[in-house]
C-alpha cells in the first residue's frame, strides 16, 4: 500500500511540474513576444524620427501625403487598390510633374505610443524604401498637422479624415480610397488623377458644407456608429434618432469652423 501511495504521489507531482513548466512556457512566449513589439516599435521610431531630421522645414508645401494609421480599414479594405502607401505614393510620383517634391507626414498615433497593434502596421525599412526615391520628403512627425494643412496647396491620403479637413480649409484632396466625401468638388479621385491637378493656379470651388454634409446625413450614406459611440455623444441608442442628434452636432460643428 505504502508503494501504491507513493507511486500516486510521484504521478501527482509529475503532474503538477508539467503543468507549471507549460504555464511557465506560455508566460515566456507572451513575455518576448512583447519584448519583441516595442523593440520593433522603438526602432521604427527611431528610424523614422533620423530621416526626418534630414530635411530643413519650408513655409509651403506643393502636396502633402498624410499616411493612415495601421493596420485599420481605412486601408484595406477601403482604400482598394490601393492596399499599400508605396503603391499611392508611386501614383503620385508618377502622375505629378517631375520637378515637384512630395512631402510625407506620419500619422500621429502611428509612433511614439504605448501599446495598440500599430507594431503590426510599420516595420524597419518601411521608411527609407519610401525615400528610395529622391522626391520624397519626410515630415517631423512633432510638426502640428494643421498647420502643414494650411500651408500646403494639396492633400494626399488613402481614406483619411485629413481630406476632409483640408476640404474644410478649400485645399484640394487626392483621394485613393473610398470615403464618404469623395463627391464633393474638391475631392480628387485617384482614378482621375492627372498632371492638370498640380499645375497653378488652383482655381476655387464654390461649395457649401453645411449643404453637402445635410445632404449625406440624408441620404444614410454617412457614418457607422456604435453603441459606445452614441453614448459618447449623450444620445439614445436607437437608430434615427441617434442619427439626428449626431447630425444635429455635426453640422453645428461644421457651420461654426
């Protein structure tokens, strides 16, 4: 009996150290993997925050591309076919004149920040392949982007919401992707893009705001929203009626800007 026990004992602690050593196995595995990110992280970082530096800053802009924050849908999906900055950034090289720079401005949560998955969206390299071509310029991702905004006389992205900023300020906005303000007159099309669109002098379109966002409230054709996100702006969760409420701040927002 006394063998019996001790054989039982020997079994249970077998046990008990295979199952420690397997916690302990994926604690290691989850330990370097996060190790592993925010060195990939730091580096990027690094990497970008050095080519930037190379450049002095100019008071105007001929093009700006803001890149998108990644990996999000902004890009893929939407931004279909373009599902990559350097293939955007080739149609601009190639369809704007030979003499004209384009400058670069990293999203701003893209770098320098704790956590999220935006290790997944930039590895080491992504930027000097950028600059492989001598066009290209990199902006001090510190520099306010409002500022670059007003100073620039077009606006480059995928699907971002800086074109419809700069839509806002009357500058141009190329556009790659799918986003809800691709019709409006300023709006640029990748699939229209042409040489005409960087030559001067830019000439002004009339547009109202207010009307073309009423427009698209109306139509439905706006905005996806959460449950979170009507919470966040103090409204009900159902449907229309939080439609509205968004609609009715929307365009309060956009008529007082």
């Amino acid at each position: 009996m006394n063998a019996l026990d001790y054989s039982r004992m020997d079994l249970h602690g077998v046990s008990n150290a295979h199952s420690f050593l397997v916690r302990m196995e994926r604690f290691l595995r989850h330990f370097l993997s996060v190790i592993q990110e925010i060195n990939s992280t730091r580096l990027v970082d690094i990497e970008y925050f050095s080519l930037s530096k190379q450049y002095p800053n100019i008071t105007e802009y001929p093009v700006v591309f803001f890149l998108n924050y990644l990996p999000e849908m902004s890009v893929n999906p939407l931004g279909a076919p373009f599902l990559q900055h350097k293939l955007a950034l080739q149609k601009l090289l190639d369809v704007s004149p030979k003499n004209m720079q384009v400058y670069i401005k990293e999203h701003p949560s893209q770098l320098y920040k704790a956590g999220g998955y935006q290790y997944l969206g930039r590895q080491v390299g992504f930027y000097r392949e950028l600059l492989t071509n001598p066009r290209v310029r990199l902006l001090d991702n510190s520099m306010d982007s409002i500022n670059i905004l007003r100073n620039c006389r077009r606006v480059a992205t995928i699907s971002g919401s800086v074109g419809w900023q700069a839509i806002q300020l009357g500058i141009p906005a190329i556009v790659f992707g799918k986003t809800w303000y691709s019709d409006h007159p300023l709006a640029i099309p990748a699939s229209n893009l042409s040489i005409e669109h960087f030559l001067e002098p830019q000439i002004p379109v009339e547009s109202n705001l207010v009307d073309f966002v009423n427009e698209h409230f109306n139509k439905g054709l706006f905005f996806f929203y959460s449950k979170e996100e009507a919470d966040m702006i103090g409204a009900p969760w159902n449907g229309e009626k939080t439609r509205k409420i968004f609609k009715k701040g929307f365009l309060h927002i956009i008529s007082h800007s």
